[in-house]
C-alpha cells in the first residue's frame, strides 16, 4: 500500500524500550498505566482502559452507577459518530436523540439546542469529529443553552465529549462533566490498544465508580477518601469485595508503558500532523468540484483524518475505485449517517422528521485520507492529482 489509512510510526528506539519492558515480565496492569493516568492530563481524574469505546462505556456506566443518569433519560448525540459512541446509552436504556451536523462536521448547535428542550435531555454527548472541533465550541454550546433557558426552568444537562478521534485539540475540557479518548493504531497516541476516561476534577464521585467498574466492581482501588466504599484495613477482605456491576475494561502494563512514550512524542507528531493538515487545507482549498469547502488550517485541532465531500455521489465510487488502483486507502467518514445503519432497527431512539440533510450528504458524498506522523506532503499531492485527473 502506497498511502495507508494508518500507519506504525514507532521508531526503533520505541520498538527497543518495549522490548526491554518485556523482558520485565510484568503484563497486567500496574504501575506505568497509573503513571499515564497521572501524566495524561493532571486536571482531571483519569482511568485507562482497554479502549476508547471502553472508555465510552465506563463514562456512561459510571453515571448510571452513581445515579446521575438512569434507564428512559434521553441524551443528545450527532448522527455521524463511531458505533461505539451510542451502544453504551441504549445498553444502559438511555434514549439517543439524534441531531445533524453541519458543514464544519460538528454538531449543529442550534438543532441541538431545539431538540434538547423539545425532548428534555438529560445529556448531551458531544463527538469531536475528525479532531476539527473549534476552541470555543463547548462553551458556545453551553451558552447557547443557558441564553434559550434565561429563566432556568430547566437544569443544565450533562455535558460529555467523546474526544477518540481529537486528542491534542485546543479544547475546554474543564467544561465538561466526562471526556473520552481513544489510542488505537490509527489515532493520535497509539498504545496499540487503550484508552482513556477522563473526569471533571469536582467528579470524584464518579471517579471511584469508574475503577470499581473498569475492575470486575472489586474495591481494591479505592482510596481512604474514597464515596463507594471505606477500605476496612483488612487487606484480605477488601482485596475480594465487590461493590459495582463491573466489566474487565482493564488495559494491559505494556499500553500504560507505551502512553508514556507517546507523551514524550507528541509535541514532535503533532507538529508533523499538523504540516501534513496544513499542506492538505493548501492543496485542496477552492476546488469546483467539492461540496463542501475544506476548512481552514488551525493549529488548535488535532486532524484525525482528511474529509473530502464531493458534488455527486457517482464521482466519489469513481475517486474511490481510481486511489484504490494507485494503492491509496480511503474509507467513508466514519459511520456515515448512523440512522442509516441497519443496527438502528435494533434499538430505541428519536430522530428527527425533516431528515438529516448534511449528515445524508457526508454518508453518499464523503470519503477520507488518512493522517499520522510521517510527512505526508507527496501522497496528498497524488491524491489531489488523481482527483483531478478523474474529475
């Protein structure tokens, strides 16, 4: 393959360091995942999971599990997210309401606004699509809410931000009640397999859930400050107590020891990141044959991956079949308009009768390219060339 989706861009040095951590024989996890929880982001309460759609679903359950949220509450999601967004509400019984996206491929603030009072949520889970959310996008969606709700007749939701494909992106997490990420081949941090569930730092609470819950329920992470369950000293006892209806979304000692080394990394691959969204923005701005116009470049995104919506839907399986010859991977932009997934049939939700119009558009029009660490600068440059040689 020419120009992959994702690529393996440890180095030898990083190949060498796992290997002398392996030689450790200490697998499960231990001390290097606390080590990342407590260097990932040192304003929040962190648990690493065994992914980012663990980490999706200890968010939720922690919710559940502290009473926060409960069985029939509704929540509001966009209709273009990964699968792994949703199934944790309808598991939990929770009701996703589902709202458009717009141009910038975020969720339409003022759809989502309507729909929120309408429907009365509880929730709102945000998805930083393709890492291009704006800056002030949180707290524009929390102004907009207060300013519809001036005379605070309604309690302000919850506010959750599945961040798998954004890690690095300028944002305000402090604005929000849970945030998750995602460190898979083909993202930002890659740990092989892992994940993050970060907590507001006021979500203590919930904190003490989510260990018990990522851990069988047992008790044995918690703390003498701990609101689930005071340690009774006897080391026997508490090492076999169970105190949540927990999973095993425990994450191995090797993803905690490579998230370290990603850290160290990640200013220098977010830098090489960045030059390869910038040069795309450049080489594909003002093209007649795009739907939609490609952003602008800003250092304060994190790029997961190139999105291109074409005007018709017969020259994208043109543009698709013509990379493909040259080696070149693309994929729809991530679920596509999830409504039109057939697992929708499987489960309860509220959707919106005037139809989807930008999400139905990036489902039949759209594809992406991928992004990671390595200068992209020329597979852009034959993307853009076969495009126009197709178009």
């Amino acid at each position: 393959m020419i120009y992959p989706l994702a690529k393996n861009c440890l180095s030898i040095e990083d190949i060498d360091a796992l290997k002398r951590f392996i030689g450790r024989g200490q697998f499960t996890m231990g001390i290097y995942v606390k080590k990342f929880e407590d260097e990932f982001d040192k304003a929040a309460y962190n648990v690493m999971t065994n992914s980012g759609s663990s980490a999706n679903l200890l968010l939720i359950a922690s919710f559940i599990s502290t009473g926060k949220l409960q069985a029939g509450d509704k929540v509001i999601v966009p209709a273009v997210s990964w699968s792994t967004t949703y199934f944790p509400l309808v598991q939990y019984g929770l009701i996703p309401v589902f709202v458009d996206i717009d141009h910038n491929f975020q969720i339409d603030v003022c759809e989502l606004v309507d729909a929120y009072f309408q429907h009365e949520a509880k929730a709102i889970f945000l998805v930083n699509l393709l890492g291009l959310m704006p800056t002030d996008f949180i707290s524009s969606v929390r102004k907009s809410i207060a300013n519809y709700n001036f005379r605070n007749v309604k309690k302000a939701p919850y506010i959750f931000l599945d961040n798998c494909e954004g890690y690095g992106s300028n944002l305000e997490y402090n604005l929000c009640d849970g945030v998750t990420h995602s460190f898979f081949f083909s993202h930002q941090l890659n740990t092989m397999e892992g994940g993050m569930l970060s907590l507001n730092g006021f979500r203590k609470t919930e904190f003490d859930h989510a260990k018990s819950l990522r851990a069988h329920g047992w008790v044995r992470e918690q703390d003498d400050n701990s609101s689930l369950y005071q340690p009774s000293g006897n080391t026997f006892q508490d090492s076999f107590t169970f105190a949540t209806v927990g999973y095993c979304l425990r994450p191995l000692e090797i993803s905690g020891y490579l998230g370290k080394i990603e850290l160290e990394k990640w200013p220098r691959t977010k830098k090489i990141r960045d030059t390869n969204h910038k040069h795309f923005c450049e080489t594909f701005k003002n093209k007649s044959y795009l739907l939609f116009s490609v952003l602008p470049f800003s250092e304060n995104t994190s790029c997961f991956a190139f999105p291109l919506v074409l005007k018709k839907s017969h020259d994208r399986n043109r543009v698709v079949q013509e990379l493909a010859k040259e080696g070149i991977d693309s994929r729809p932009i991530i679920g596509g308009n999830f409504l039109n997934q057939p697992v929708m049939r499987k489960f309860k939700h509220i959707s919106n009768a005037n139809g989807y119009e930008v999400a139905e558009t990036i489902d039949k029009k759209g594809f992406l390219i991928g992004n990671y660490g390595e200068d992209l600068k020329e597979k852009i440059n034959m993307v853009h060339d076969i495009i126009e040689k197709t178009l």
